[in-house]
C-alpha cells in the first residue's frame, strides 16, 4: 500500500551501509527534519556524521530533498557538504526526479529516507523507489506536521500487523 511503511527503522544510524548494498542501494535521498537532525536544527549529531561518513565510505550517493525553505536547508547542508533540494513539494515527486538527475541512478538503485508517512513515504511510493522510513529525532513543533501525525498510527498499526518490525 503506498501509505503503509515498508520497513521502519528506530533511525537513520540503524541503516546499515552492508544491508544497503545487499539491497541494491547505490543512492540514497536524505528528508531533515526529525530525520537527520531535531527539526529546525543546523546541528548535526556526531552518530549521524559517523553514519554519512560509513555511508559514503561504502560507496552509496546521498541528496537531501526536504519540503523546507532553502534558508533553512542550504546552510545545513552545505555544513555537511551534500548537496539539496528544497521546496521540494513532497508528496508529489518533484523534488526525487530533480535528485534522480542529479544522483545518476535509476529507480531501482534509489531509496527515500524519511520520517513522514504523508510526505516521505508517499513521495517515494509515487516516484516508483524505496521507503527507509526512520522514526522521528526530536520533538516536532510545527502545526502541521503535528496534525499529519494524527493520521499515521493506522498506517504503522498495519505495518507491524503484517509482521514488520523496528530495525534498530
């Protein structure tokens, strides 16, 4: 179903780089907020840099494609040296075909890792690639985000009755 989460893990750190090649995985699309980082933040944890670094370190490409403004997303991820896309209209696929460009993979190498059911992984389930769908970091402030979230449970609801289980 293209609502109900594929796979969950507790954060992006669980993803590991062998399980991502024994998929296939050769790109990676990064959301930020409560996915990278606490939402709003320019911090990045020191587990999340050692994630990238062990990431990119196995040879897998990564973007960032957030639904923020670019002040808010250019200097993070400029800090952090990937390059991004912002506005980038999630649930509609816009922002992953701009990334798919620029990443040079075909669907099938591509997955989205993100924390949201009715931005990230309905995104990635219209464009055709993955869902890593990680558990949100930090607290979440904003109005409409927190009203999206009312409507998720059902959907995790029939992850987990399907057998799935949180990767950690």
């Amino acid at each position: 179903m293209l609502l109900t989460p594929e796979i969950i893990f507790k954060n992006v750190e669980a993803i590991r780089p062998d399980w991502l090649t024994r998929q296939g995985i050769t790109a990676l699309v990064l959301d930020v907020d409560n996915t990278l980082t606490g939402e709003g933040s320019q911090v990045l944890d020191d587990s999340v840099r050692a994630w990238l670094d062990a990431v990119h370190t196995a040879g897998i490409s990564t973007t960032i494609v957030s639904n923020n403004v670019p002040r808010r997303v250019a200097p993070f991820a400029q800090k952090i040296g990937l390059r991004w896309v912002a506005l980038a209209c999630k649930p509609l696929p816009v922002g992953l075909f701009v990334a798919r460009r620029r990443l040079g993979v075909p669907r099938r190498q591509m997955a989205m890792v993100g924390d949201q059911i009715f931005s990230d992984r309905m995104a990635a389930g219209l464009f055709g690639i993955r869902c890593l769908f990680v558990l949100p970091r930090g607290e979440e402030r904003n109005a409409g985000v927190l009203f999206k979230r009312r409507f998720e449970p059902p959907f995790l609801r029939r992850y987990y009755e399907k057998g799935g289980v949180l990767h950690e």
